[in-house]
C-alpha cells in the first residue's frame, strides 16, 4: 500500500513537472526597449536565427517621380534553430513559413534603431494570418532583434540605374510569442 502511495504520488509529480514545462516559455525574452515588448499575457515560445538578404530596387520615388530611392522590396532568409538546423524560411508579406508547413504573416508595430544605423531597425510585429496547425499557427507577435547588415545599398540610386535589384546580407534574430494560456505541441526541431 505504501509503494503505491509513493508511485501515485511520483507519477502525480511528473505529470504536474511535464504540465508546467507545456507552459512555460521555450526561449528567454530579449533585453529590448518597452516599445518592441509585446502585450502582456504572450510568451516566447521559439526563437530563430535566420541568414539571408533584404531584397532592394532602385525605383522612383511616388512623389517625386524625377527623383529615385532604394526601396526595399522583401527579405529572403533561412531559419534556423539554435545548433544550426534549417527549420523554416522568411520571405515576402512579411511571411515565416516553418518546415512544418505553418506560417504566418505579420506588420510592423513598433520598431527601434537598434545598436547602430549599420544595420535595420529592430522590430515589433503584430501577427495579422496565421496559417496551418504547425509551430507558426499560434504566433501572435515577433520580435526581430540582433539585427546585423541589410539597410540599402550605399550607392547611389538614380536615372542610371534605375530598376536595378540589390541584394544585401542581413542575420538576425526573431522571437516567437503566443498567448500565455495557449497550449501547443511542437516537434522538438521547434524548441
């Protein structure tokens, strides 16, 4: 009777330690500023790194149509886990699609300087259309920090070579956020 008790009780245990776990965050929340913070009540739930290139044209400028402008079109990046394992993709929209087949689409709410004008802005992005049943679907923020290189070319953008696309390498690191009561199972290329 009391091994019972006791294995009642350790299993008791393990199933309130494994319940906790399911709920806490998978990922420790950036140090940033209160502006790129999302609402209270979300949790990070996957952080990526991801590697690749924020996409520019050289266009005229809406209203000034004899004068140009690098215009940035779209980010093309891989995702990647923290040991290096690709585990989705980042493209236009903005979109992040998981290999998972989740994705979401996000706009920008907040965003900050970050470190220096050598690389973009740091961002807060509100999820506008989560999609599928995977990781992605739950996301409700994202934030985009540790941003390194991507900002428009430094050359000059004129008449000359007007339509001209510049792909420049950009890392930086993106945080996942769901409601904090929200339950979800990921695969574990996802933690």
């Amino acid at each position: 009777m009391r091994s019972t008790r006791f294995a009642l009780a350790t299993l008791s245990a393990a199933v309130a330690i494994a319940a906790g776990c399911a709920s806490r965050p998978f990922a420790i929340p950036p140090d940033v500023p209160a502006t790129l913070r999302p609402p209270s009540g979300q949790v990070v739930f996957l952080r990526t790194f991801a590697s690749g290139f924020q996409i520019y044209e050289c266009a005229a400028k809406p209203d000034q149509p004899s004068s140009y402008q690098w215009t940035f079109r779209a980010p093309e990046a891989q995702l990647m886990d923290r040991s290096g394992r690709l585990i989705g993709r980042h493209y236009a929209g903005p979109t992040w699609e998981a290999n998972d087949g989740s994705s979401v689409t996000a706009e920008v709410t907040a965003r900050d300087p970050g470190p220096g004008a050598a690389s973009i802005p740091w961002l807060l992005l509100t999820a506008k259309t989560p999609m599928g049943s995977g990781a992605l679907s739950v996301t409700k923020s994202i934030q985009r920090v540790q941003t390194v290189g991507g900002v428009a070319p430094p050359e000059p953008c004129d008449a000359a070579n007007a339509n001209t696309v510049a792909r420049v390498p950009y890392t930086a690191t993106y945080y996942f956020y769901r409601a904090a009561q929200q339950s979800i199972s990921m695969a574990p290329q996802y933690r």
